[in-house]
C-alpha cells in the first residue's frame, strides 16, 4: 500500500481520530473509504458478469465487452463467448489462452459472456516458500486468509517448476460448461516464469460463483496460459487482497431471464474445474 503524507487541520484530525475510535478501526481505513467515495473509485471490491450457474446451463453469449469489463477492473479471469478460451486479466490487459495452445491479448470489443475482476491493491505482499504442488500452494494461501465470508484477489509471480494447464474447447452447438471440459485440451510446461491470476470466493457464494479456489496462469512472455490444473515452485511472490463488495452484472436478453436456473450446479463446477 501507498504512504500518504499530507497535512490537516487539528479539528479535522481530531474528528478522524475520534471516529477511528468510535468504529474501532484504523485512521487509513476511514481516509481510504472516504477519498473512494468522493474520487468515485471503487476499492476492495469484485465486479462480475453473470454467474456460474449460467455458463453451466449454457448460457455463454456475450454479454459485455472486454473494454467495458476492463472499466470494472485490471486484475481477474474469466472467459470469452462460446466458451472459446481462458481469459487471464492482469496489470489491466485482458489474455485469451485458446485450446490450440495459443495465447494471444484480446480485443477490446471480444465478447465475455463470464469474468471477475477487481482493482488489484494488495494488502499482503511477500516471499513464499516452497509449493511442491497446488495443493501445498493452496494451504500456504490459506495461512494469510482471515475469513470464509468475504472474496480474496491473490496473484503469485516467479518461476515455476512445473504448470499444468487446460483450455477448454470451443462449442459447435448449444452446451455447457461440462461439454465443453469433455473435449479441453491440456498443456505441460517446465522451469517457466508467470504469474497465477486467482481469486477465493467463500461457500455462501456457489449459487452465483465458484467456490474456494480459482487460479488462471499466463507466462512472463505472455505466450502461454490457461485454467491452473497444478504446478510446483520453489518459491513465489504472493500478494492477496481482501474483497468485503461484491457487485454482479447479470445479462438482460430474453433468453436469460426465461432460463430455469435453479440447478445445483456444484458438481458440474467440480467436473469443469479438473483435470480430464
């Protein structure tokens, strides 16, 4: 986080200092909330296009652009109509890993029929030990998690001994989000620099989201990436930020708000978010 120094009157710090006491809570958190509100700049807060419920049930027409979603913030994934690539948000440039192995930055009128993204400022920022494998890195992120009923930004960056990653392909025809993880296509890579893009969303929120953990990969270079299926490193920058505002744009055609979506859909998120 950004120091600030700047200079007030007495009445004013006094005020501050009073209400800081009143809220039991800290003198840059209510400067912080205060200059958000009069900038009209969102902060702590994750902004989603329609639910995961929907991309299950088919529906992965899109609904808003990647310039429009970038207006929402820089960091996040998702991915593009029809199913036809993974999307990686990352320093306010939007990826689009496709099942060819190719990974190419989108255009800013690409159609995203499902994404997440936040203004990425990190309240944690440091060195990580070794993570043999997602699930080791999995347990280190949750030592630096202090709640299950709020979101989580968490972005990982340095060199990686192994990343496996998948794609899924494209639909034809009318299907979900399972049909389309039948036919992903996965890839392998070794001693590769990147970053993982990831967000932690707590149980409460399954109906609309994915719960716990989803990370998407992109490479230094910016010439791979994908949905996280595992990796191993010896060692990684972590940064996490907590997201206590959660807004969600949900798309307006007729066929979406005729649609039956009260589907349990947490085994079908299970199938889609694995290995195949």
């Amino acid at each position: 986080m950004t120091i600030l120094k700047c200079n007030i009157p007495p009445s004013l710090l006094a005020a501050l200092e009073a209400q800081a006491a009143s809220q039991k809570s800290g003198i840059s958190h209510i400067v912080t909330a205060a200059l958000s509100q009069y900038l009209a700049t969102p902060i702590h807060t994750l902004f989603q296009v329609s639910t995961s419920g929907a991309l299950v049930a088919g529906f992965h027409d899109g609904v808003v652009t990647c310039r429009t979603l970038l207006g929402h913030g820089d960091f996040g994934l998702g991915t593009f109509e029809h199913l036809d690539g993974e999307m990686a948000v990352l320093d306010g440039r939007v990826y689009r890993a496709r099942g060819d192995g190719t990974n190419v930055e989108a255009a800013d009128d690409d159609a995203v029929p499902f994404a997440v993204v936040s203004r990425f400022e990190p309240e944690i920022d440091l060195a990580v030990p070794c993570a043999p494998s997602l699930e080791a890195l999995i347990a280190i992120c949750d030592t630096h998690r202090t709640s299950d009923n709020i979101f989580y930004a968490i972005r990982l960056d340095g060199t990686f001994r192994q990343v496996r990653t998948r794609v899924v392909t494209p639909l034809a025809d009318q299907g979900g989000l399972v049909d389309a993880a039948k036919a992903q296509s996965e890839f392998s890579f070794s001693d590769i620099e990147g970053t993982l893009v990831g967000l932690w969303s707590p149980a409460f929120s399954g109906a609309v989201s994915i719960p716990g953990y989803h990370f998407h990969f992109l490479s230094s270079d910016r010439r791979h990436g994908g949905h996280l299926l595992d990796c191993a490193a010896d060692g990684l920058r972590l940064r996490v930020e907590a997201l206590n505002d959660f807004h969600i744009a949900l798309p307006e055609n007729e066929s979406f708000l005729q649609a039956d979506l009260s589907k349990d859909t947490a085994e079908d998120l299970a199938y889609a978010e694995r290995s195949h």
